[in-house]
C-alpha cells in the first residue's frame, strides 16, 4: 500500500494590496512591489527629493546607498523611479552596471503620473538617471522589493479600471523553491484576476501595457496542497481521506495532464484540474473519505476559501506480483 499525505493552509487573511500597493502603469513596465509583505523596496536610497525638484532632468544621486557619486547595491536590485507630478509623457534612462558588476546596462523606462514604475533589469550599480525632459514635480530614485507571503498562495491582481487587453506577468519562487513564472490577462474593475499557481516569493510582476487606472496586488483566501502522482500502473481503487482542521471550504481535484510529459507536455498554469465526481468532495466544510475509480496522473485538494487547513491522505494499492 501507498500513501502519500499533502496539506494547505492555514492561510493569513486575504489581503488586495500586501505585494503592491496602489499604482498607476504607464506602459510596458515593471510595477513597484512595495506592499506590506514586500521587503527591499526604498522610494529614496538612490536620490531623495532633496535637488531633485520639479524640472529635474539629470537626477542627483543622493540617496543612502550612494558613495562617491555611484549607487552600490548588493544584491543587485531593479530601480524604483517615483514622480510626484504628471510624467507620463517622458521617459526615464538608467545607466550603471548589471548583477555580474562587469556588463553595462542601459533601461529606458515609461515614466509615471503621480506614481512609480520599476526597471525590468536588476542593477548592481546606478551611475546615471535621467528623465527625457524636465519633470513636472519632485522626483526620487530607489530600489524595488520582493514581496514573500505567509504561504504558497495565489496572486491576486485588481484593475482599477478595464485592463482585459493588457498582461501581468508573474514571476517569483514556488513551495517548492524553483522559480515560476505565469502570464496572467488582466481584469477590470470590480473583476479582479488571479493566477492559476501558488507563489510564496514574487520578485517580479511586469505589465505588457498601460493600466487604464490604478493597480494593486495582493492575495486571495485560495491555495492548493502540493501535487500528488498516481502511480499508472498500481491498482485502481485509491481512497483519500480529508482531515479538516477550523474552518475551510475545499475541493478535491484530480488531472490527467503531465507537465513532464515528453510527448504531450503542458505549462504548469495550464494543467487542467478537475473536480472529483463525488460532489461530497467538491466545496466540501467538514472531514470526509472518498475514492477515485481510476487513478488520474495527479490529485490536489483546493482551498476555496476559509481561515483553517486540510490534510489530504492518498491511499493506492500496488500491484502484487506472484
């Protein structure tokens, strides 16, 4: 006999905005994460407001991390470029070096209305910014931030306006710690979007366009226990027990997809996941035991919703040779 055990939850409260707080896009750029979850992120560690007023177009590098004129930054870090007026019609050069502290890198970035954009390249050194024409109000200059959760969850994106027509790329760490990535179509407003993986670390979110108004992004009560591979080739009776722990509501998915197949693979965000055909199993509150009639290549129990946790037990029989 095989049994395999996967748990979810507990999770913390959802919260909209806990990796990025509110922002205005302003074109294929790489949004601040700065929410209450984010650490590294400083609106002013490279140049503070101070020389750096309205009409600023070579900004003075005067912030903490700067030493004789250049920003060091160890480990390297994406450039946060902050406008407190109306720049949207310019743009914003970084020059410095890259995370091998050897290769020069030059980003030129959509700058904001009254709000922030981040570079898409990671700096280990900033030796110039410059924004293409005078800036309509303060400016300052610092470093984006990674945002880590209280566990591998989803990622929530809420569209202030209608964004159906732009995506939000997701990258960051999985449970697991290998990295993941997921393309996620935007929502619009009161519609919010989240992604189809869990991710405990984001370090990145980059929009393919403008916003049509404010972004936030943070995360919803849903998340899934890690995965489960059936064995192909075992007995087909496999019961699976559901332990509740507080309060959840749940659902028990299986898939016959395979991401690691060689000759019918598919992306992780694009398995397909169905619900058990027991409907006892599916938004279930309370511990149950149930059964597959065949073994499907994965199993997962889903978390809807709720502030407790559920152990999935998986039983399936082997063979026996004689």
């Amino acid at each position: 006999m095989r049994a395999i055990v996967t748990s979810v939850g507990p999770l913390a409260a959802a919260n909209t905005s806990i990796i990025s707080a509110s922002q205005v896009v302003p074109g294929a750029t790489a949004l601040a994460i700065d929410g209450t979850d984010s650490t590294g992120y400083s609106a002013t560690n490279i140049a503070t407001t101070t020389g750096n007023g309205a009409s600023t177009t070579t900004v003075t590098l005067n912030g903490s991390k700067v030493v004789n004129g250049v920003a060091l930054l160890f480990p390297p870090q994406p450039v946060v470029l902050v406008s407190a007026g109306n720049d949207s019609t310019k743009t914003w050069t970084v020059t410095g070096l890259g995370p091998d502290n050897r290769t020069s890198v030059i980003e030129t970035v959509a700058a904001a209305n009254a709000s922030r954009v981040s570079t898409k390249n990671s700096f280990c050194q900033v030796t110039s910014v410059k924004l293409s024409s005078g800036s309509a109000g303060n400016v300052s200059v610092g470093t984006n931030g990674t945002a880590t959760l209280d566990m591998a969850r989803r990622v929530l994106v809420t569209s202030g306006g209608t964004d159906t027509g732009i995506t939000f790329t997701i990258t960051g760490v999985g449970k697991s710690g290998t990295i993941t990535s997921e393309v996620l179509t935007g929502g619009s407003s009161g519609s919010p979007v989240y992604t189809a993986q869990n991710f405990l670390t984001i370090t990145q979110i980059l929009a393919s366009g403008a916003s049509a108004s404010t972004v936030i992004v943070g995360t919803n009560g849903v998340a899934n226990g890690p995965h489960i591979r059936l064995d192909d080739y075992a007995m087909s009776q496999i019961a699976i027990q559901c332990t509740v722990t507080g309060t959840v509501n749940y659902t028990v998915q299986s898939s016959l997809d395979d991401p690691n197949d060689p000759s019918n693979s598919v992306l992780p965000q694009n398995v397909t996941w169905v619900n058990t055909n027991d409907t006892n199993a599916v938004s279930q509150t309370a511990t149950i035991q149930t059964n597959f009639a065949y073994p499907p290549r994965y199993a997962r129990v889903l978390l809807n919703s709720g502030s407790g946790s559920v152990v999935m037990t998986v039983l399936q029989p082997t063979n026996v040779m004689s």
